[in-house]
C-alpha cells in the first residue's frame, strides 16, 4: 500500500488584533492556518505581541483572542504546529513566534539578515522572533514548502518579504498577498510607496509579480494583508476554506 501525497485540506483566517496603521487606518492583523490530508499543520504569521507599545499619537490596538488561544479553540496546541511561515518580522506578524518552538520556521534568508543585523524596524519583536529555542529554515527566492504550497519571494515592503501561494481542493489557487500588497486598492503595479513601505521599485515589481501569478494560477481568491472591508467579506475561523 501506497500512502496517498501530502495535499492541502483546509485554509482558516484567524483576526487577533484591529490596529491602526498609519496611511491605512484601522487595519485587522490576521494569521493564517493550514491543515493537510495527512494531519500537517502550518501556520503563516503569529500576530502581535500584548507587551508592543502603539506608536506615540497613535490609536490604542485591539487585541483579540491571540492565536495560541485561537489555535486552541480548534483544539490544537503550539506543539501541533509542523512549520511557521515567516513572512516577515514586522511585529504585528512576528509577535509570537516563541511559543513554537517544535516547529519549522521558514524565513528568506535576506530577510533574516536584515532583522538580525539590528535593523530598528524588527527590534519591536525582536524578543519573540529571535529566541534560541526557534529552528529556523532560511529559504532564497520562491520555494515550495509541499505540494500546492509555495512561497513567494516579494521585496519591496520589506527585504526578503515573502507572499504565499496555496492550492485547495474546492475553492482552487489561493494567494495571501500579506504586506506585498495590504490592501486591494494598491494591486496596482503604479502605486506608489508608503512611508512603511522598504523600497519602492522592488513594491512595484513585486506587486506585478504577484498579478501575473493571479493570472497565471488562475488565482480564484487573493487575501490582502490588512484590508478591513475585504476582510468582512472572508470565511474566518471556526469556518474555513477548503
Ligand atoms: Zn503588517
């Protein structure tokens, strides 16, 4: 007997904090959960952490449930989690990376040099995302993760920022565009970049980057990073897509 391939079986949405984001407003910092056929869990992002301070003048964030108590709702544990995708250390994404580590993290590696070198950018997380228990997997450039998952490499927001693309059995190619693109109204290979924003050129190439993977993959969903309207309109857990 053969044992069937690794497949992707289920895509959760899971909002932890509503944040106010300068250039955006209110955004929702969200994570992502994905479960296999064969009992594989991966998650994409941890949320942001309740010891981070807003900025000054800045609206207080909102914090909800936090994924480690959102995770537990579908009954699994930090210890359930094979493999955390790092898009980036931003700290609204990176803020609980510590509580996994029995699990794989997978980061660009340019990534990874920019916020170990002390860029004051990812200091905010810093005590989360560089712990020495975590296991990191430094990956270059676009890379499958398992079948029908695979991420891509999209610079410009920030240095070795990374997308993911993901294939589920019913609703097709689903791409989670993260911070490559936060909201809809900027899937435009002319927009400009935000004060938050790394590198305007590499925003632009990513962004046409990931138009032409929605055409190519026949995309028949794109999540955006933190659009709010969008947002409502989604499947969030204990729903999800499958
Ligand atoms: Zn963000």
């Amino acid at each position: 007997m053969t044992t069937p391939p690794t497949m992707l079986q289920r895509l959760y949405l899971m909002q932890v904090v509503t944040r106010f984001i300068p250039a955006i407003g209110y955004g929702n910092v969200v994570c992502y959960l994905i479960e296999t056929n064969d009992g594989k869990h991966i998650l994409i992002d941890s949320g942001q952490p309740e010891d981070s301070a807003d900025a000054p003048g800045m609206p207080p964030s909102e914090h909800e449930r936090d994924v480690i108590a959102q995770l537990a709702d579908l009954g699994l544990r930090p210890a359930d989690i094979d493999i955390l995708i790092c898009t980036h250390f931003d700290v609204d994404h990176a803020g609980h990376h510590d509580a996994f580590p029995q699990a794989e993290l997978i980061v660009q590696r340019a990534h990874y040099a920019v916020a170990r070198s002390g860029h004051p950018r990812y200091v905010a997380a810093r005590a989360h995302w560089d712990h020495p228990s975590l296991r990191y997997r430094l990956v270059e450039g676009d890379t499958e993760v398992l079948p029908g998952l695979t991420l891509i490499e999209t610079s410009g927001h920030a240095p070795g920022h990374q997308s993911v693309l993901l294939r589920l059995p019913q609703t097709g190619p689903v791409l989670l565009a993260i911070d490559a693109v936060a909201l809809r109204r900027l899937f435009t290979p002319e927009r400009q970049k935000w004060p938050l924003d790394d590198d305007e050129q590499q925003l632009r190439a990513s962004t046409q980057k990931l138009l032409d993977v929605v055409e190519r993959e026949q995309v028949a969903l794109v999540i955006f990073g933190h659009d709010a309207a969008q947002w409502q309109t989604l499947r969030k857990v204990p729903k999800y897509y499958e």
